[in-house]
C-alpha cells in the first residue's frame, strides 16, 4: 500500500511541476496598481503628521480677516466725541408751526456731529426752537423711524425755508433723501426731552452708539484643533491623532456657557489581542487562532455637547472648566491584525478595513481645563488640555478609546 | 562547452543578484523584470489550490504584491543555490495567500467546469501525451474538496509536514493526516477508473 502511495505521490509530484497551464495573463499595471495603492496609504499617513503644521495658519487667516475688515469699518466707525448741540431734539407735534414759523437764514450753528454708522449729519438751525429737523418720516409698530439726511452744513435754506423741502419731487429732497443710507430709530426719548438739549441728544446718542458698539452678545463661534493620543486600557499610545472643527457656544450666564461642535478626528490606537471583542469577526478569522495584537486607525464625526464655567475672569484672561459628553459616528475602520495558532505559536499578519459607520451616541465623556486670552479684536485664543473617557466599546472590536489632547480654539462673539 | 555553461550560470547568478537587490530597494523596473520571469512558476503552484482560473490569478498578484513588499525580510547569500532559496521562499508566500483565499472563502468548494482555454495546447508528440496525462492529474486534484486538496497539494506536492500544514491551516495533526488519507483514495479510485477505461479500450 505503501509503495502504491509513494508511486502515486511521485506521479502527482511531476504532474503539478510539467503540466501544461496557460500562462500569459501576467499583468504587472494590476499589481503596480495594489502597490501604489499601499505606498500611498503609507505616505499619506506619513504626511498626515506634516498636514498638521496647516492648523498654525488658521488663526492667521481668521486674524487678516479681521483687520481687513475692521479698516472697512473704522470709515464708517461711530464718533464718540459728540459736540453739543444748540437745540434739542424734535417734538412732531410743533413740527409744522415750526416750520411755518421759522424764518429763513443760514444754520449759524453748526450742527454737531453726530455720526452713526452712516456719517448721518444731524444739522440744527439756531434760529429753531427747541426743535429739530425732520425730513421724513416712517411709522412702525413700536418706534417712529425718523430719517436723519446727510448733509453739507455749509447749505444755507435746506432745512426748514425751502418750499421745496417735503416735497418729494424737489431737488433737495430727493439729494438729501437718496444720501441717507441708514435710518436711525428715536423712540419715545425723542418726545420727551426739553430742558436739556444736549445732554438729552448726547444721550441718545450714547444709547445708539452703546448699541451699536457693544451689543449683549451671547452666541460665540470658533474653529478648534487638537492634538490627541489614543490608548486603549491604558496601553501603549501607537501615532498621535488629530481633530480639527467647529464650535458654537451659547452664554446663558455671566460664568456659565452650553457649547457644542462638531469635528473631524482620527486616532491611531494599539490594543492587545484581549481587548479586543472578536464576536464580530469571528467568522471570518482562521479556526482556532486567535488575535496577538490590533494596530487600527478611525476616522469619525465628533458632536461634543458641554457645559462651561468661568472660574476666573480678569480683563485679559479667563480660566474655565467644562464637563460635557460627545457622540461618535465612526466612517472608517482599519485595522491590522497579528494573529496566531496557540498550539503552535506561528503567527500571520492580516490588513482590513472598514467601510461601513457605527455610531455611538453619548458614548464619550469629556473633562476640560480652559485658559483663554483675549486677542482684542480677533476674539479669544482657548488653550483647552482635555481629556476623554469611553462609557462604553465602540466600533468593530467593541474597544474602550480613551484620548487625551490639548485643543487650541479661536472663539468670536457673534451676537 | 562546461567553461560556457559555468559562464552562463554565473551571468544568470548576477543577473539574478541584481533584480534581488532592485527589488529590496523598490525598483521598479528590477520588480517587473521578477514578476514577468516568475509568474508562470507562481501561477502554477497557486492554480492547485485555487479551483477558479481568474482567481488564481489575482491570488497570484496579490501574492506578488506581499512578495515585494516583504522583501527586505528575505535572508539569502549569493551562491548558487539563490535562484531556489527566492522560488523556495515565494512558494511559501503564494501557498499562504492561496490559502488566506481559501479561508476567506471558509473552504467552500466551488462548482463549474474549467474552460479549455487555460491551458497550453501542445503539439501532437510523445511529450504532449504526457502533457495531457499531467492535465488531467491536475484537474483531478482540483476536483477534490477544499480541504482535502489543500493537505494533499501541501504535504505531497509541496512537502510540508503534518506539523506544519496543521499549524498553518490551524487543525489537528489527525485532521491533517485523515484529509490526506481520504484524498488519495479519492485519487486512487479516479486512476483505477482510468486504467479501467483504458483496458477496455485497447481490448
């Protein structure tokens, strides 16, 4: 039997080395392809450490941004230096017997000025009493609109003498009436100021340009970097990662904030093969090997929900504290697997990847320590060290990602 | 004569050096030159294993692929013997990817007749009577299931041991040793039918 199956097996033996198979479909483009499909994997995760220098540039453009578009504004900035008027403000109801009234003659005293955004003019007529111009008017719900029209004060007769002056038609109206880019609103304060003229203007004046220049603002937004390491049951941290994205925060009081955002991650991690549930890819493992050892990479969405607090707020400079939990949508999943036969120890290295999304909402709790400076107009330079905690496995080995970084955010109040 | 020949070798020897080291340095020109020279070789070992002709051959370029991204593993001296240590050590890289294949696959036995087209068609002598005598072997084999053909292209055409192909397929040495056993009787029956047909023929 022996001999039978060594005849038979050196028979087989010349059969697989001569017989005659076709052997002209080598195509080398299709492994060339596979190849540089790898060396690029490798060299984008090489340049992914380089891309990460790109982050510095952001709060610099935000910072051109800014002066650009500050130098547009200051030629149209508030004066705050309002000089005092001779005359009070309008009362509507005098406004026609005021105008019927008044004699004609220059405006020997010149109107302060009064600029609003706009460079509106508010000229007044000494020879008026106790009133004030008005060229047209628009009645709303709440206020009266009053159009203040932009003038040279050097024009004599444009305001109370001209015949022409409400009419619509007339020349006058119409350059006067087409120079008003903005109107300016005067609420009841208007009716009722007599015996202080100036005060009463430089207050409303005051009132305005307070509204204008500092507003209650309380939603903020800013873009945010960081850079993170991984680990997986405090093992060892395998490539350092990164997020960059956006956040929206909300003051609900003077020391308490809500922010939430939304960023791009991707963390590198290394487990041991025991951390690693394999129930969902024991199908497709070698029988009986189990996993050595994970190197994996994830690319996800984060959506961070948290709440802030104002430990120290000086003029400059803030420290804060927030506590907050995030959400998980994870896109990609790759992981390179050692796997080895207990009985024999022999052991064989497997690449897979991912596709497909799990998510894991409120999965991840996170404790910050923020220091902020204020960069004046630009807004507010965050320097947040953080840390982040898994409630529960995530992903196709069900793993605990624990990370810890420092995030770098440049806020700006908004409105 | 034996002054060329020493010659020859010795051209082909460096020749040989040269794509090696090409390829550790990822030549590739010096890859290419590989590929093109080994592929038949490769095709063949990979195509036992593989029941499918064009899944053979992307087995084939993948194992290509792990071949010269592992290159720099690969130990060898220049001596004569390096033509057989590289073909030793891709066989090994192409069985292990046929066999990753498999596994993939969990050794499902594929159906299906194997076109005429993919092999070579010799001229009418003594050598192609052979020819179609190994051709048939071969697609014997591939007829086996998964498992059986597996062990038996491993431990009697490739010549791993029972240790070996147990660990690398992760099953018992008696496992190992019962696929092979039930295999060739498999075989031995088809021969027997054979030379059966055979003799009643020539009657």
């Amino acid at each position: 039997m022996q001999s039978v199956n060594d005849d038979m097996d050196e028979l087989f033996r010349k059969a697989a080395k001569d017989y005659p198979l076709e052997t002209g479909s080598a195509d080398w483009d299709k492994v060339v392809g596979q190849l540089s499909k790898r060396e690029r994997q490798l060299l984008f995760r090489r340049y992914d450490k380089k891309l990460l220098w790109l982050l510095l540039l952001i709060p610099f453009s935000f910072i051109c941004n800014e002066y650009f578009v500050d130098a547009d504004q200051s030629r149209m900035a508030v004066n705050k230096n309002i000089k005092a008027p001779n005359k009070s403000v309008a009362d509507k109801n005098s406004l026609s017997k005021t105008n019927k009234n008044n004699k004609a003659g220059p405006a020997t005293n010149v109107a302060p000025k009064f600029k609003a955004p706009g460079s509106a003019l508010y000229p007044i007529n000494s020879n008026e009493q106790q009133t004030g111009r008005v060229v047209s008017k628009r009645n709303t719900k709440q206020t009266e609109e009053t159009a203040v029209f932009l003038t040279d004060h050097t024009e004599p007769g444009l305001f109370h003498n001209d015949p022409g002056f409400y009419n619509k038609t007339s020349p006058y109206f119409k350059r006067n009436y087409t120079q008003i880019p903005y109107v300016v609103k005067y609420p009841s304060l208007m009716h009722s100021v007599k015996a202080q003229p100036h005060q009463a203007i430089a207050s409303v004046a005051d009132k305005e340009s307070s509204r204008w220049e500092k507003p209650d603002k309380r939603f903020y937004a800013g873009i945010v970097g960081s850079l993170d390491a991984t680990s997986i049951q405090f093992q060892r941290i395998d490539n350092p990662g990164y997020d960059i994205g956006i956040l929206l925060g909300y003051k609900i009081h003077k020391k308490w904030s809500i922010e939430a955002g939304l960023s791009l991650d991707k963390k590198y991690y290394y487990t041991k093969g025991e951390y690693f549930n394999t129930s969902k890819i024991r199908a497709f493992m070698p029988p009986n090997s189990e996993i050595a050892s994970v190197n994996g990479n994830c690319q996800m969405w984060e959506i961070p929900l948290s709440l802030r607090y104002e430990l120290k707020t000086t003029s400059k400079h803030t420290l804060s504290a927030s506590a907050g939990i995030s959400s998980y949508l994870m896109n990609r999943e790759s992981y390179n697997y050692l796997y080895y036969y207990p009985a024999s120890g022999q052991s064989w290295e497997y690449y897979k990847s991912y596709p497909s999304s799990s998510k894991h909402l409120f999965s991840v709790v996170q404790l910050a320590a923020g220091y902020t400076v204020k960069l004046h107009k630009v807004g507010d330079l965050r320097l947040e060290p953080y840390m982040k905690l898994p409630l529960k496995g995530m992903g196709v080995g069900s793993i605990h990602l624990q990370s810890a970084g420092l995030h770098v955010s440049i806020t700006k109040q908004v409105f | 004569m034996a002054a060329c020949v020493f010659i020859y070798n010795l051209y082909r020897l460096e020749f040989l050096h040269t794509i090696i080291n090409g390829c550790v340095q990822n030549n590739p020109k010096d890859q290419k030159h590989l590929y093109e020279r080994y592929y038949g070789y490769c095709l063949k070992i990979v195509f036992r294993y593989i029941y499918r002709y064009d899944k053979a051959v992307d087995v084939v370029n993948d194992g290509f692929v792990k071949v010269f991204r592992s290159f720099s593993k690969f130990e060898y001296k220049v001596t004569e013997h390096l033509e057989m240590m590289l073909m030793g050590w891709m066989r090994t890289i192409m069985i292990h990817t046929a066999i990753d294949h498999l596994r993939k696959n969990n050794f499902i036995p594929e159906i299906g007749d194997l076109s005429e087209s993919i092999w070579m068609h010799e001229d009418k002598s003594q050598a192609s009577d052979q020819a179609l005598l190994y051709k048939e072997l071969v697609k014997e084999i591939k007829k086996l299931p998964p498992s059986y053909r597996t062990v038996f292209n491993m431990y009697v055409i490739d010549g791993l041991s029972h240790q070996e192909i147990a660990d690398t397929l992760g099953i018992s040495i008696g496992t190992s040793k019962s696929n092979l056993s039930k295999a060739r009787v498999i075989l031995q029956k088809i021969i027997k039918n054979n030379d059966k047909q055979m003799n009643i023929c020539s009657l």
